[in-house]
C-alpha cells in the first residue's frame, strides 16, 4: 500500500509540474491534474491539500532536483554557471515555475526550507572565499551569487534572450562560462 501511495504522489507531482509550468499557479485546474496523474482530486487533496500546498510541493521537489543535479562549486563558480545553464536548457519548467511563483504568489511566502538554506549556504561559502581573497569582494556575495544565477538564464525559452536568433547551445553555454570567469578575473585585479 505504501508503494502504491508513493508512486501515486510521484505521478501527482509530474503531473501538476507539467501543469504549473504551462499555466502557473491561477490558471492550472485541479481536475487536469489529477487526470494527467490518473487519480481523483480527493487523492491530490488528500496528499498535498490545496492548490497552493501542491506548487510548493512541486517547487521543493524542483529546488531539490536543482540542488542534487548542479552541486555548488565556489572554487569554479563559471562552471558551475555552466552547470546551471546545462540543466536549465534540459529542464525548461524549472525557470518557468520560478517565473510563475513570482509572477503570481509572494515569493518570500513561498520559499522552501531547502531553497533558503541551499542558497545560505552558497553565500556562506562566496563570502569564506571573498575574505580568502579567492573571489572579488566589490560585490557583496549575496549579490555576486545572484549574478552568476541570473547570467546562467541567458538564453532559455522563459528569458528575454530566449527568442533572439538562434545560436548553438555551446555557443551559449561558452558565454555563460566565459563572462562569469571574467567577471570574477578582470574584477580581482581591481578589487583591493
């Protein structure tokens, strides 16, 4: 019985991330998502209660596929940006969900215990670096952290960039790469 309660929360999970990111939190019905996973809403209720609850599940569940796909790496934080931009291009939802989350909902409402402690610990380990003198220190590491994130974007579906010409995915990724490294190089010669 177990097993089966499992792999049915599982299905319920696809199915309202296919959802969620396809409509966002106001326009996915309920009813779609218990179809696509194959069981009644009382089911979907019974495990995640409302609509609201169920997008938080999808999003921790989302954070934690991030976080074990793409390991922080503070001593190669360009190919981590790479890593980043690699899974975003495999896993186009995850953008779309976090577009959506703060399009529709308070985003600090939303939060998950995984995400806020994934990210401190990231900007723990930028701010050792910085007074190592490893990484620059002109930007405060909440917000060279929040850089590295954002260029790593560049040019999937859900950004701006995204309807550009199209280039080779490497051509891209090599971007991502290249201006993290530079702006974490050109910027140590200047930081002290």
């Amino acid at each position: 019985m177990a097993r089966d309660a499992e792999k049915t929360r599982q299905k319920i999970l696809e199915a309202a991330t296919k959802e969620f990111s396809q409509k966002g939190i106001s326009g996915a019905r309920v009813d779609n998502i218990a179809a696509e996973a194959g069981c009644n809403k009382a089911m979907l209720y019974l495990y995640y209660g409302n609509k609201t609850q169920l997008f938080k599940a999808v999003f921790d569940n989302m954070v934690g596929s991030l976080v074990n796909a793409v390991p922080f790496n503070v001593d190669n934080l360009p190919e981590y940006a790479g890593q980043l931009f690699d899974y975003y291009q495999e896993h186009p939802e995850t953008l779309r969900l976090n577009t959506w989350r703060r399009m529709e909902k308070d985003t600090a409402e939303m939060v998950s215990p995984l995400e806020a402690k994934s990210m401190k610990n990231k900007v723990e380990c930028i701010k050792k670096s910085q007074e190592e003198k490893k990484l620059p220190n002109f930007l405060s590491a909440e917000d060279l952290l929040l850089l590295v994130i954002k260029i790593s974007t560049i040019g999937s579906d859900d950004s701006p960039e995204g309807n550009m010409p199209l280039r080779p995915r490497k051509d891209i990724r090599k971007l991502v790469v290249d201006t993290v490294r530079r702006l974490i190089l050109n910027s140590n010669e200047t930081s002290d």
